[in-house]
C-alpha cells in the first residue's frame, strides 16, 4: 500500500495533473478495499453512571454481553467530573485544561465554546471519517446543544446523526431530537428511551448496510436526571429523580443506596464547601435511597438497549469484526460524604466510571486493573482503526490485549473550574437557597502504583487533600494537615515521611495540571529526564529530597471559574533538564 502511494504521487509528479483523476479512483479502491479490513466500533456512552455505587450489578445483560464477553477496566476514570468537559476531552483526546471547554455553557464551556475552540473540525468522528469510516450518532452530544443553536454551525463528521436538544436534552417524557439538517422535532409523551433504541437501531442497520467500516455512538440520558423543560424558562430548574420506562417503575424496591462508611458519616470530612455539608434526616436519606432505585430502574431502558444492540450485530455477519465500547461521561454520588446527589467533585463515585470493551482478540470475563482514563478512549480508537496516534492526545492506547506493550500510567489528572451541582429535592444548600456551589474549582491526582493507592488535590482556596486509599478506601481521613506540619510522624507512604510523598506528589501534579501531550503521558520526564524514575516509588528515593524539596508548589492566586491561567499559580517545575547539574540538588 505505502509503495503503491509513492509510486502514485511519483506518476502523478512526472505526468501533470491530467492523469491525476484516475490515479484518485485507483487510490479510493485500493483504500476503499484497506478500509473494509478496519474493524467496526459501537460505542454506548450513559449520561452520569457510577461505578462505585455499583449500578453495573443491576444490568444483567450488559454483564452478560460486554463485561462476561469482554474486559472490564476497573481502574477507568474520567478527568473531569462533568458531562460537557468530559464528553469534549473524551472525543478530542485532551485533558480540559487543553480544550479549554470546562463548563457546561459558555462562555466556559457548551457547544458554542466546543465550536470556537475549533473542535468542530478537528474531533473523533471527523478524523474516523477521513480514516475511511462512516459515522454515526444519536442521543446526548454536548450541553447547551440547543433548537436554537443546533444549525449555526451543524456538527460535523457524521453520516447520520440524531441528537438531543436543550432545553429537552433531559426531559425523559418530553425530549426533542435533530436528525441529520432537519428541523427539530418533539418526542413528548413518548419514553426518551423507546425513542433513541430506534434510532439506534435504525443507526446501526443503516451502519451494517455501508461498505466502509462503520463508527456507530449511542449516547441515552439515562441515568441522569430527570430535568423539566418549563422549569428551565421559569429560571426554577430542578434536577429530579430520573424516570424508568413503565414496565421497570416497580422494580428493586427494598435498595437502598449502600451503607458503607462515608454514605453520610457522623463526622464531616474532606474540605471547602464539602466539610461544611450538614448531616442528612431522615427524609432526605429517603429521598436519596429512591432517587438510587430510580437511577438503577432508569438504567434497565439502557440495558435492553444494549441487548438489542448486540442482537443485532449478531444477526449480522460483523459481529466478529465489530469493537463494543460501554462507558459513561462521569460518575455520580448520593449521600456519600453527606453530599446531595450529582458529581463535579473528585472522589471515587465520580471520578470511576464503567468501562467494557469487546471484540476481536480482546480476552473475555477479564478484569483489567491497568489505570485507564476517558482521554485515552481517543488513541484507543485510533490504535484499533490502524491509524497513528496524534502528537496532541494527552492520552495513550490503552492495554486491550494480554501481550499489550504500549506505554502505561499510574496516574489520572482531575480537574474541574466553577460551581458545584446539587440535584435532587434537596439541593438548594447554596448560597441563597441555591442549587449551585462556587469555588469548586480544584486539580488533583489519582495515582495507583504497586503498593500505593492515592488522591492528592489543591483547591482553589489553597485547601489540600491527601488520602491513602489503601487505608482510608472511602476517603474520610484528610492526611495533609499532618503531611505539612510534621516530618516524622505516621502514617508513612512508600516508607516515607507524608511531607516527602506530598512533596513529590505536588511536583507530579505541578507538571500534569499544565501537561500536553507527551508530557502528559509520562510526566516523570519532565522533572527528572536524566534520572531512570518512571514512577512516583521510583521518585520517592531519598537521593531526591532536596529536589523535591525546592520545587514550586501548587496554588491558585484565587478561585476563577474558568481556565484562567493567571489565577493558577505556578505553572513550571524545576527539571534536571537544560544541563542544570544534578549534584545542585543533592
Ligand atoms: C460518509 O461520509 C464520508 C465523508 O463525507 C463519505 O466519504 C462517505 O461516502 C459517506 N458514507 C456513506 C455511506 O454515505
Ligand atoms: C413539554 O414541554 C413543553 C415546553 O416546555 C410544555 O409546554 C409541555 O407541557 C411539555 N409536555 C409534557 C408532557 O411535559
Ligand atoms: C430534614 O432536612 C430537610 C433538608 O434540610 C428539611 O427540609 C426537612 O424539614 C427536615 N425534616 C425533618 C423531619 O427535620
Ligand atoms: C469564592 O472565591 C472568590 C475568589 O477567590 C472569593 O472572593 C469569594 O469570597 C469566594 N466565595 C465563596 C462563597 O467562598
Ligand atoms: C479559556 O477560555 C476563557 C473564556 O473564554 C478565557 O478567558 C481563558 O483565557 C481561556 N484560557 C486559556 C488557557 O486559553
């Protein structure tokens, strides 16, 4: 194929530009015949499902079809906890501090900031579609998405698409879909669930029938909230429980939202405006565990969903050549840490998403326990269509197979910039009665290495958290205090003082809350390039203190709710690079 190109752009050079329209056919057919080899990919994506509150349990097909058939990634995360971030990070493979969309609606976030960034030319789809695939989606793309932006401009890089539309994105009984360039139309009083299975189906057949390998993404709201579209006019926008199909209302009455240590603890915990949440009555802790069940019966819509899907393909003869891919765009908590339900914090039920993949030479029923995130689903994809990856992922392929030999990280970086989202009945704990928090913005660290298991952040405030989840799994017991104040004292990470892990831990995220592509991938590289440290263990050596030591710490200067990079301190570590001597630091 590479000759045949050479040997074609060489003809093409001696004989001048009349033979040029024959040597375009011939190449489409060589490439049209390339193409037909590419694996398909389907890709359901949920709006807001948790891992850690263990959702997954109550979906028995998807188990059946994807988690049993293929490999569950049980240390997937997302990078930011919020949908519109998270789902523009995901299709362009970069952190949000590199899209610079890290909001719902402008002028931070939303599709019009997606379409200004100039993403709109430069995503998955579009890059899939000049790879040879042909495109497809329907269901939730982006916030603030709307009847009356959605042709100003289209989005671009599908063969056929379908998509919900504010102000009913989330409207389970009253939803408005966009097909194609045609003019909205309104589902009310149909089930958004019913309504997206066949366009999802009618996707997919459409996707089956095409000669060019196919890139199929289903997006359903469930299990979201339920959001009604007067409210919004009215300016009284309650996020409600989400709604189940009919035939699933009556189902798992007796859960409850599980009752492990930090589901709405005695004592507070964590800091800012999550220290200051009051313990939760009895009503509300009611209203939590049906706003749970609502969740898991709004899910079983998705399952079936899934089952069809997978029927489908197997009627087909592509099954064999097809990748499926399930995740969700963030997770989502309920009661834990006393908070009301929703996401935009950093912990575990928001940060851990599901994520399966199935499909050719992909082992089934296992689990793999690599750290993988949302911003290498992008470079994952690439891999499996056999094209390069882009030197602007921020993310890398992740280990789909058991002889696997591409690059690994230990660490997820987690962000997020303005207000945190309370939903549910009891969400107006905000200033003035408000369901909106200001000041969450944060950057963190997840890092899971041999022997350690952590989260280190910086709030904008200066607020620090340290949890050691090997000890602390719910992440009640805030360790930095004492990591800033004492070198001796324990508990020790690694065997060392807290004072020298959070040293290396905030050196780590000072490279990563900045990173771009390779430095994102292995940030170690940019502190230590002459050093062989791969890994935080690595970097814990005693040798390496006073490096460590002398480094420029995270900080904001103060809390912006956007990526203002002026409010966020320091931007540069100190390297070994640029031939500083490496006894200066010994
Ligand atoms: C899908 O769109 C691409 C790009 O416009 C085009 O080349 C391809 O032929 C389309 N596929 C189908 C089945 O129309
Ligand atoms: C659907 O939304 C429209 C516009 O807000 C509203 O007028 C109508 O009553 C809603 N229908 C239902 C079934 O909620
Ligand atoms: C429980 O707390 C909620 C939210 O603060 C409050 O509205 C409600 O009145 C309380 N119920 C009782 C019985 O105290
Ligand atoms: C939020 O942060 C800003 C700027 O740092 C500060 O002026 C304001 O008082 C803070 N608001 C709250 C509610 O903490
Ligand atoms: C991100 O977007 C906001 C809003 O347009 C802008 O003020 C800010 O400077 C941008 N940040 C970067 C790093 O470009």
């Amino acid at each position: 194929m590479k000759l045949l190109a050479a040997a074609v752009s060489f003809i093409i050079a001696a004989e001048g530009a009349s033979i040029e329209t024959n040597v375009q056919s011939l190449l489409q057919q060589v490439i049209g015949f390339d193409a037909r080899s590419k694996p398909n990919i389907l890709f359901v994506i949920t709006d807001d499902q948790d891992l850690e509150l263990d959702s997954v349990a109550y979906t028995p097909l998807i188990q059946k079809h994807l988690r049993d058939k293929g490999t569950f990634f049980r240390n997937h995360f997302v990078t930011t906890a919020l949908c519109c971030p998270s789902r523009v990070s995901l299709w362009t493979g970069r952190q949000a501090h590199n899209t610079n969309v890290t909001d719902v609606k402008p002028p931070y976030g939303g599709y019009p900031k997606f379409v200004d960034r100039g993403f709109n030319d430069n995503f998955l789809p579009v890059w899939l579609q000049e790879a040879g695939y042909d495109t497809y989606y329907t269901g939730k793309l982006f916030n603030a998405h709307t009847i009356d932006n959605y042709d100003s401009p289209h989005v671009n890089g599908y063969n056929g698409s379908d998509f919900l539309l504010d102000p009913y994105t989330y409207a389970y009984l009253n939803s408005t879909y966009q097909r194609n360039h045609d003019p909205p139309v309104s589902y009310e009083g149909q089930h958004t669930t019913d309504v997206i299975t066949k366009k999802a189906l009618g996707f997919l057949d459409d996707a089956l029938e095409g000669e060019r390998p196919f890139f199929v993404t289903i997006a359903p709201i469930a299990p979201h909230s339920n959001v009604d579209p007067s409210a919004i006019e009215t300016g009284e926008i309650t996020m409600g429980a989400p709604i189940p199909l009919e035939r699933h209302q009556h189902l798992f009455e007796d859960v409850k939202v599980p009752r492990t240590k930090h589901f709405n603890p005695d004592e507070p915990s964590g800091v800012s405006w999550v220290r200051d949440l009051p313990q939760q009555n009895k009503t509300v802790v009611d209203y939590n565990d049906y706003f749970y069940r609502s969740r898991l019966r709004a899910l079983q819509g998705v399952d079936e969903l899934v089952d069809n899907l997978v029927k489908r393909l197997e009627e087909s003869d592509k099954l064999d050549n097809t990748y499926i891919i399930y995740t969700s765009d963030n997770g989502f908590h309920i009661g834990q840490h006393r908070l009301p339900p929703g996401k935009t914090c950093g912990y575990e039920e928001d940060i851990r998403v599901p994520l399966f993949i199935r499909g050719p030479g992909i082992p089934e029923g296992h689990v793999q326990d690599s750290v993988t995130t949302h911003i290498d689903l992008a470079p994952t994809i690439f891999d499996l269509a056999g094209i390069p990856p882009r030197s602007d992922f921020d993310g890398t392929a992740i280990p789909l197979t058991l002889d696997f030999d591409g690059l690994r990280h230990e660490h997820v970086t987690v962000e997020f910039w303005g207000k945190a989202v309370m939903e549910g009945s009891f969400s107006a704990i905000g200033p003035g009665g408000s369901a909106m928090i200001p000041n969450n913005t944060y950057k963190s660290l997840r890092l899971l290495g041999e022997g350690y298991n952590l989260y280190y952040s910086v709030w904008c405030n200066n607020e620090h958290e340290l949890y050691d989840l090997s000890t602390d799994p719910y992440q009640l017991y805030n360790l930095y205090p004492h990591g800033a104040q004492t070198d001796d004292g324990e508990p020790r990470i690694l065997g060392r003082s807290l004072s020298q892990a959070v040293n290396r831990l905030d050196a780590l995220l000072l490279v990563l809350k900045s990173c771009q592509g390779g430095t994102c991938i292995e940030p170690w590289n940019v502190l230590q390039p002459e050093n062989p440290v791969r890994s935080f263990r690595d970097a814990l050596d005693k040798h390496y203190d006073a490096f460590y030591r002398a480094q420029p710490r995270v900080s904001f200067d103060w809390c912006a709710a956007g990526h203002i990079v002026e409010a966020e301190g320091p931007q540069v570590p100190l390297t070994t690079r640029y031939g500083i001597s490496w006894d200066n630091w010994v």
